[in-house]
C-alpha cells in the first residue's frame, strides 16, 4: 500500500472509530542485568510511581484510528525546582495528571501535593520545556498540549515556579497559549536583544489527509497558521508577540522532534524540525536580522522520512555539530516485512519533482557534518540505519570515554500500520458500506498487533561507528513502550543516569554505573548566569592531548523533554585538561586552563580579549569552477526509469556516464579533454590552450551519434602514428533495447591535425552494452591492447554481456580473449574494472579485475596464456561490489601495492561472511522475462530483503500465493519462488563491502581497510599523487551513486576524500576544510592532467557540472 494510500486509509478511520478502553498493562522488567552500565531503579524503591495510562478505548474518540497522535506519549523534564543540589522529574501525563518529584538523595523522590499548581488548565499534556525563564533562580515549566480535544482546550501551559514547590499557570499573560497540536517548545534568544523568544512546534490537523488536498487547503492563511509552528518574540516585559510570518517560519508541518543549535558556525542559533508524515524536516538557518530562511536542501542531501525525535551532538569531536533523527525502521524482518510502507513512485515524483522536496528515506539519519554547511547522511555506515518505532534521540557519553553515545527510545502502543490490519479494516468497511458496525468495533481494534520494544544504547567507538551489542558497557534487557527521556546525574557521582516516561507502563529510572565500574574521568561544566540567554548556546570546548571536545549549552533535546542543565565530558584516563574555552552568544571568548578532572565547574561569565582556539591548516587542493576554465559541459541524464520494468534491481544500469578522457590530440604538449554526453546528448572535446584554459574544438564528429550514451572513452595511439585516436564506449540499459545498434563502440580517427573521423570496422561490431575500456601494451609490438568491459545486458540484470580483449592487428582490432585468457568470463557477476601491472615482480604484467558479486581477480601469464592465481594471493573468498581498482608501490619497499573501491558501508544492505547477501535470478513467474530477487540470512533461513507489494508488482504470483504480509514475512525465498527455480537460475553472493588497500607481501595481498570517511560512499575512481612532497603516494577518491531503488536511500554521502600516506603505515583521512576536495556529486570518472604547470584533477559527474581541483 503507498504512503499517501495509508493516509486515505487512516482519514477514512477517523470517521468509523470514536476510540478506547483501559487497557492498563504493567511490564515486568528484567533489572538483575550486570551493573557495568545501566541499572533499573524499581518504583517501589524510588517513589516514582508515575504511570502515563491511557483510556484506549475503540467505542469512545479516544484511540488512534481516531486520533492518530493517541500513541504519541509524553516527555519529561529534568531540573533543580528546590534549588537542594538534586535533580528533580516533572512528567506530563496524556490523561492522566502531571506529576513533580523532589529528589530525596540516593535516587529517592517524593511527589509533590496536587496544590503545587502543575495540573492548572492541563488537558492532554505532551512536551516539557524547563527554562527559568524570569531569571529568579528558578526553574518554570513550560508544557504543550494537544489531543483529541476542541481549540480552547489544546491551549499551552506555563507553569512560574513561585521558588516555594508552588506554580502559577501564565501562558495566556505572556501571550503564550498557543491553541494548535503543539508537542514541544524551545526558548532562544533567536534575535539577540538580550531576552528569551519561544518557538512553538506543532503537529498538524491535517494528519492523514491527500498532500494535494492539504496545499489546497493552505492557501487560506488561516489554515496555514493552525498547520504551522509558531515563533513568538519576547518584547522584553515577558509579553510575547506572534512573528511566525514576518519571521519566516510560516510552514506546514508535523513537528515531532526539536533542536537548536549553531548549524552554520556564526554564532547565531538555528532552529531544526523533525517532521512526521510527508513534509520534509525544516532546517531554519537565523538571517541575523530577525529572520529565518528554512534551508534544508542546501544544508543536506536526504533525510528521514516518518521523522519523529532528534538531537544534535559532535559525535566525531571535529568541533562540528551533527544531527541524528530517529524515523520507525524495524529491525526485525517480520515487523519490517508487516509493518512497511510500500514505496509508492509515482508520490515520489510528486514529492520531490513537483513539490521539490528533500530526499527522504524510511530510515534513521545521522548528519555528519562537513564543515563547509553541508551534511552528510552517515546512519547506515554508523550502525544505526534502523532502531524500530522510535522517539527519542540522545547524544551523550555515557562511559565517560570521551566519545558520544546514543540512547534512542522505542514502542508504539498498537500498529495501526500493520499492513494486514488495515487490509482487515478495508475489508470490513466494503462490506458494510464504508462503515465498522458497533458490534465489530472493539472486536477489530483488539486485533492491532501489540508488541513491547527494547530500547536501544548504542556506544560509540570513536570510529563512526555506534555498537548496540557492547559487552563493556550494557543496557538492561526490558521491552517498553518508552517515549520521552531525560537525562540527569540524579546521585552527583559525575555519571548520566536516565529517566523515561512510558505508556502504560511504570516510568524507567536507570542508574549509571560507569562510575563505580569504569573508572573514567569525567568534567562537569555549568555556567553562572541567571538570565539563560545570556548562556543558552554557549560551544563549550575542552582541550587535552591534541584531543578536542565540543558541546552547546542547551538543553531542550531528544523528544518532548528537558535534560539537566548541565555538559558532561567524559575523559577517559585523562585527568586534566590543557584548555576549556567558551565562547558565549555575544562572541565573548573566555578561557580557563590546566583543569583537574572530576568535578563540577560552575563558570561565571567574564569578558576576555581572546581569539577562538582554531586549527590552522593550508588547503591542499584549490577547487575551480569548471566554467572559469572553459568547460561548459554539463552531462544530462536521459528520462529512464530501469524501475518500471525491473522493478527489484538493486539500482540502475542505465546511469554509468559520463564518459572522461585525457590525451595531447594535437601535440601541442598539453593534455586534452574528452567529456562523454548522455543518450541524446553529444559528448565535447575541449583542447588545452598555453594559459591552461580550455576551449571546445572544432572537429566534434561524435555529435552524429548524439543518440548513443557514452559510458567510458579513452585516447590511444591505435596505429602507432604518434596521433591520439579516440575510442568511445556505448552503453546503456532498458532505454535501448529495441535500439540496439546505438550501443555500438566507436572509433575516431585522428588524421594528424587534431582533427576525428569516425571509422568503421577498426572495432569488431557489436552491438552490446560495454561499461568500461583499459588501454595497455602487455606485449611486445608497440600498439596498446584493449578490455572493453561489459555491462549488465540491457533488461537482463545480473546477466552480463562479455568483457573482450582487443589486438590490434592490420589496422583493426581482433579479439583474443580465448587465446590470451580463456577463464576471464568464468565467475559469475560483472566486471566493473582491470588494470595490467606487475604485482610479483616477473617483468610480466598481470591482468587484475575487479566486480560487482565478484571477488578480485588476477590472471598471470604462463606458457604464453593468463590462468586465474587469485586463491594463491588470497583474494578469492573476498566477494564485493568492487566499482574501481588502482595500483602503486604505497610503501616504498619496490612491489606494487592496490587500492579497491567497493560500495562503501553506508548503504542499507549488509554484506558480511556471517551475513552475506545473495541474488538470485531466473523467469520466476515464467513469463519470458528474466527476475532478480535479493536475500539475506535471517533466524534458519534465507529471506526477501524486498516487500510484498515490490515483489508483487515484478511477480503477481506473490500475492497469489501468500494472501498475508505475515505469511509473506514468515516465508523464506524458498517458499516464495521455489527451490527448483533458485538452483537452476544465477546465485550470486556478496560478503564484503568495504573499500581497502591491499599491501603486496610478495606473495600474498593484506587487506586494510581505508578509514571510515572512505566507507560513507561507493568508491567509483582512484588517482595517486604525492601531494605533500615527502616521497609516498597518497590517494584521491571520488565516488557516489544517485540510482539506488526508490526503498534504499541513495548512496550520496561521499564529498570526494584525500587519504594521506603515513610513510607506508596506513592512510589518514583528510577534512573538507585541510584538503579542499569537495565533490558531493554522482561522480563517475577522475584523470589527472598537466595544467599550467600545475596537477589538476578533473572529475566527471552523471548529471551535472565537472569539478576541477588544482593542487597547491
């Protein structure tokens, strides 16, 4: 079922249900877990006997097929309200009262009475904002409301601690009662006049109805301000004023998680909305001028899509801030299975062709932050792609090794997105009119599926990678339904202890044992100023050992709740600090120095002359326009959806251009450049001039077969004339069946002046679809060999066509690929690469290749022909989907050593020895048209990792079938599409999708990762330079693919990377900021060219300009 099909669905709901009954369930929860991390606190032993219960009741309008916010929870805030030295909980209840509790010391609390006000005008409490926000000392409440209640009852609370455990309710004083379905409030001081603003983030009363509808409806401003968030400006007298429009937060949204922070690095606080349902998150970048400009798509390339909780953390201690955002992926193949939406392309196209929406996947993000005010989605590569029905997001360490954990809170009460459910409901609505009789309602909303989820903790080990399985540091094994969370040292021994407020369900207080058991060092920092926006947002930076931390002071985080006002700093074995700096919202830096480790250090604020702490560095590479130079191209994609017929490939075949190349055409001593175009698009050749511009040639005869796709080209002295002919690849997929002879390879002749001439019959004919071309001499005559490699054969995915070497012999070339090496089409899946060196030091070039379901292979030359050696130096049992190889003596130490570019692990898919993943092929609905079908381990069993509705729609015979999703969910490919068929088609397998470099050990190659940053993206191209002048190669990488199927988000995380060469020890991963390398496109193809004496790296782009990076 599509997502805007799901919305319809539920809308229709709204009208049959009226909604719930008690149903109070209590978890028992398993606290005897090993106490080297967390540790429940029973209720019984702490006081906190809150329980947010619900009605749940089908026959009323309290459900949520009624109200479809119903399972949305509640948060819960965290402060000193006593002003004792102990933290204290406020929790909001959906219907059931809001509770304070004093903290007694020794993780007791005590409740406070009904007369302490917290309960005055409340309804249907959700989000808790605390801010002292009179400056007396005292910590108020500021509370959201919504639920399935009229306007005048929806109303924001504001609760003034009286500093006696009493509150006064003030909201509609302070022009603060905002009336919409608000879930949480953040307070900034957004204009800088010295006061705190209020920004008010709402849901929206158009849940569940057609995105066409809703714009419709929006043109009506009325409609539009009840839709939004709300900005309210402090005039100073704590009286606020709505500015939502003049301010430029005027949106559509359903705002379920909040957070602030600098993004842009200008010391001004900006706004990020996570935002549920269809409409994209919203990232408010502050103008300086009382404005915002919501900028999302300039800042990211992809985001979640059911986005719901978030928060913003240096998870990488870059002194950059990054934003994670949980979405409600499940884990488990079942629930995924049952639970998914199917991916509906045409809403898509609509969604981000028509309404120009960001990318959004159903999955968690993670936005890596790339220093120059772009992000990268990092989730999968970090290991926290899917977390289940999650809510709250929190950063924090909670070993105190000095790197950021994540907590993340999962549940929902019943799944109303079972998609057999609602197939269930539909049913019985076209039977009795589109109507549920009264007699069949409670019976049908028992049947929602109810399942308890575990939380989950994820450690990070300081690698970009988050481990939800640590043994050193554990989480107690209890399934919840767990909403907002709080953070608090609750018994001051320098640890974070963490407090939830579930539904139905008893609250969590878990107790921090890191302390005790760990023994690392911790900082506690808060800073002494009674009016929080004096402080609020301050970057806090510790600095030890060439090591750096960053936080901001802010403390409105994760979902619906309020943490303690306090930074905590995990140290480690560290036990003091060089430096902590402090630079406050007015630019006021302020430094402190030689810190001891192990206490809490309240600072007071004090007006210093300092420069902030920054890293010097000298930018390797200089990045030029390519237009500045003279290269207008611009490579255009053709229209193809390979989709439509194909519809479970893994991505598209028909994308694989452009084309680049790089010869002296003219021998004029400068090197040349030839740019491929796309089908319907004419490739360019630029020539050099002296100056180092460029300038389009005047002989350009490939524009004739402008309908081709050039995929690959290469310059080569075909004839040995001294002239550089040209050799252009045609490829292409499902676009050119029916138009085969357009996939055509062609020669040009180039007659002596520069000038081409296409010739015929140089290249054998054939009308194939190639991928790539390598030109070397391997023997002894003087003209240059050809591998022309083939791509996957146009609708026929994974079928390959052949990959050929070329002789050239009598003015055209032969193919002698059966003489040379018989065995190079023999393994199964495709070759996306080769290279000939010499990698065992014979004066023999071997032949090297790599591909995608392939291991590495290498063919050495005995008795005149190639036989595969790739067992004997280890590369076989290493299957991958290898997009690009490269080789040079890394070491110094006199062999060649290799780079190989796989896919990255940053993709959705998992590939592991333990847990390959597999392709199977064969015309499983006998149809006359190949399929393909991914799988995966799963329990005792190999599954689909695609859905039932994508399966159905390749092959209706799912459906058929397995009439259930459940069913569907339960069944292995086996059971699906039978065994018979499995084994008499193509099995590929892939079990690696790291990128490495191989070090040559004589007779054997040693795998080595290259360093996280390289794994965020395929690896598409490779080049070696020195670029440091001290004798060892270092490497460039570019990458990225834009062509994923619509359900696996795209694989765009990769920026270009520089990798130096630690003398032959490894390779240390460069930022944007030291190498200069910023190449965030779908880049195909890299060549080094000679350029006004200098080394400029041209890099080819599918769909797009082409990047020119100068080195310096």
């Amino acid at each position: 079922m599509s997502k805007l099909s799901h919305y319809i669905l539920l809308t229709a709901c709204i009208c049959i249900f009226s909604c719930q009954n008690d149903n109070n369930t209590s978890d028992s929860t398993d606290s005897n877990t090993p106490k080297s991390g967390f540790e429940i606190i029973e209720s019984s032993t702490s006081g906190l006997t809150f329980e947010n219960t619900l009605v749940d009741d089908p026959m009323s309008d309290k459900n949520v097929l009624s109200y479809q916010h119903y399972f949305n929870g509640a948060g819960v805030g965290v402060a000193d309200f006593n002003q004792d030295g102990l933290q204290d909980v406020f929790f909001a209840g959906n219907e059931v009262p809001n509770r304070l509790y004093i903290n007694k010391g020794s993780f007791k609390f005590e409740e406070l009475p009904a007369s302490s006000g917290i309960n005055i005008g409340k309804t249907w409490a959700s989000g808790v904002s605390i801010v002292d926000i009179n400056a007396d000392g005292f910590p108020d409440i500021y509370v959201c409301q919504q639920g399935p209640y009229p306007a005048d009852k929806r109303k924001n609370l504001f609760y003034i601690n009286n500093g006696d455990l009493t509150f006064t309710e003030r909201a509609s004083e302070m022009g603060l009662d905002d009336d919409n379905y608000s879930t949480q409030a953040c307070f900034i001081d957004y204009d800088k006049d010295g006061d705190l603003d209020c920004y008010v983030m709402n849901e929206s009363k158009y849940a569940g109805v057609i995105l066409k509808t809703v714009y419709d409806e929006l043109k009506d401003e009325g409609n539009m301000r009840s839709a939004s968030g709300k900005l309210f400006r402090n005039n100073g007298n704590l009286k606020f004023t709505d500015v939502t429009k003049e301010s430029g937060v005027l949106n559509y949204g359903y705002g379920l998680g909040l957070a602030v922070s600098d993004f842009n690095g200008d010391n001004w606080p900006d706004i990020y909305v996570a935002n549920d349902y269809t409409v994209p998150d919203f990232m408010y970048i502050n103008q300086k001028d009382g404005t915002f400009k919501e900028s999302i798509k300039d800042y990211t390339r992809q985001i979640s899509y059911f986005a719901m909780g978030c928060d913003v953390a240096d998870i990488n201690n870059d002194g950059l801030v990054d934003i994670g955002v949980v979405d409600m992926a499940a884990e488990d193949h079942e629930r995924d299975k049952t639970l998914m939406a199917g991916m509906d392309v045409e809403a898509f196209h609509y969604y981000f062709n028509q309404r120009k929406y960001q990318l959004q996947y159903m999955f968690n993000s993670l936005q890596l932050n790339n220093g120059n005010n772009t992000f990268s989605n990092i989730a999968a590569l970090a290991g926290v792609l899917k977390s289940d029905w999650s809510w709250s997001a929190i950063f924090s360490d909670f070993n105190l090794d000095s790197h950021k954990d994540y907590y993340v809170s999962n549940g929902f009460r019943r799944y109303s997105r079972d998609n057999d459910f609602r197939n269930l409901l539909a049913e019985v609505r076209d039977k009795n009119n589109g109507t549920v009789p009264l007699s069949k309602r409670k019976e049908l909303y028992e049947l929602m599926p109810e399942i308890k989820l575990k939380n989950k903790l994820y450690i990070n080990d300081g690698n970009l990678y988050f481990d939800d399985k640590n043994k050193s540091f554990t989480h107690p094994n209890f399934e919840t339904y767990s909403y907002g969370v709080a953070q608090a040292d609750f018994d001051n021994d320098g640890d974070i202890d963490l407090i939830m407020n579930n539904i139905d369900q008893p609250v969590l207080l878990l107790k921090n044992n890191a302390r005790e058991n760990l023994r690392n060092n911790f900082l506690k920092i808060t800073l002494n100023e009674p009016d929080a926006s004096k402080k609020y947002n301050s970057k806090i930076s510790i600095h030890y050992n060439g090591k750096q931390q960053m936080q901001e002071y802010y403390f409105i985080r994760g979902y619906e709740s309020t943490m303690q006002e306090c930074l905590f700093f995990g140290l480690g074995d560290v036990s003091k600090i060089d430096k902590l700096q402090i630079i406050w919202p007015d630019g006021n830096v302020q430094l402190l120095e030689n810190i001891d480790a192990n206490q809490t250090l309240d600072i007071s604020y004090k007006k210093e002359k300092n420069k902030p702490i920054a890293n010097q560095v000298n930018t390797v590479f200089q990045q030029l326009e390519a237009k500045d130079k003279g290269i207008d191209f611009n490579h255009k994609e053709n229209t193809f959806d390979d989709f439509q017929k194909e519809i479970l490939l893994p991505q598209k075949q028909s994308a694989f251009g452009p084309a680049l190349a790089k010869g002296d055409i003219n021998n004029d001593g400068l090197e040349d450049l030839y740019f491929g175009g796309a089908k319907g698009q004419a490739g360019t050749l630029y020539t050099q001039n002296k100056n180092g511009s460029f300038k389009k040639h005047s002989s350009q005869p490939w524009q004739n077969e402008f309908m081709s796709e050039d995929v690959d080209a290469v310059f080569i002295d075909a004839n040995n004339d001294e002239h550089k002919d040209l050799i252009i690849l045609s490829g292409g997929s499902g676009d050119f069946v029916g138009e085969e002879s357009l996939l055509a390879d062609r020669f040009y002749a180039n007659n002596g002046k520069g000038e081409f001439f296409r010739i015929a019959n140089v290249l054998p004919t054939s009308y194939t679809a190639s991928y790539s071309i390598i030109a070397k001499n391997i023997d002894e005559d003087p003209e240059e060999e050809l591998i022309i490699i083939g791509a996957a054969k146009p609708g026929k995915y994974p079928q390959k066509e052949t990959t050929v070497i070329y002789d050239y012999q009598e003015k055209a070339y032969t193919d002698v690929t059966e003489t040379l090496i018989p065995s190079l089409n023999d393994q199964n899946g495709l070759i996306r690469d080769a290279i000939w060196i010499d990698v065992n030091g014979d004066n023999e070039k071997e032949l090297l290749t790599v591909g995608e379901w392939q291991s590495p292979q290498i063919f050495q030359k005995e008795n005149g022909q190639y036989v595969n050696i790739s067992s004997d130096w280890g590369l076989d049992s290493h299957n991958g989907w290898w997009r690009s190889i490269e080789g040079k003596d890394l070491d110094n130490d006199g062999d060649l050593d290799l780079v190989i570019g796989n896919v990255g692990k940053n993709f959705k898919q998992k590939a592991t020895d333990d847990y390959p993943l597999y392709l199977f092929s064969n015309d499983f609905d006998d149809n006359g048209t190949l399929d393909c079908v991914l799988a995966k381990p799963y329990k005792d069993r190999l599954v689909p990792t695609r859905g039932k509705e994508c399966s159905t729609q390749q092959m209706p015979f799912v459906s058929e079938k397995f009439k259930t999703y459940s069913e569907f969910a339960a069944a292995s490919v086996g059971d699906i599409y039978g065994e018979d068929k499995l084994n008499s088609g193509i099995k590929l397998e892939v079990n690696n999708f790291y990128s490495y470099v191989l070090w040559n050990e004589g007779d054997k190659f040693r795998f080595e990762k290259l360093p996280p940053l390289a794994q965020i993206s395929p690896v598409n191209d490779i080049v070696f330079l020195d670029v440091n002048n001290d004798d060892y190669s270092d490497i460039i990488i570019v990458g990225n693919d834009y062509n994923t199927e619509y359900e696996t988000p795209r694989l765009d995380a990769g920026n270009g990377l520089l990798l130096i060469n630690k003398n032959g020890e490894g390779f240390d991963s460069q930022t944007i900021s030291s190498s200069g390398i910023f190449c965030p496109g779908d880049a195909k193809r890299m060549v080094v060219v000679e350029n006004n004496s200098n080394k400029m790296i041209v890099v080819a782009n599918n769909n797009s300009t082409p990047n020119l990076l100068v080195l310096k």
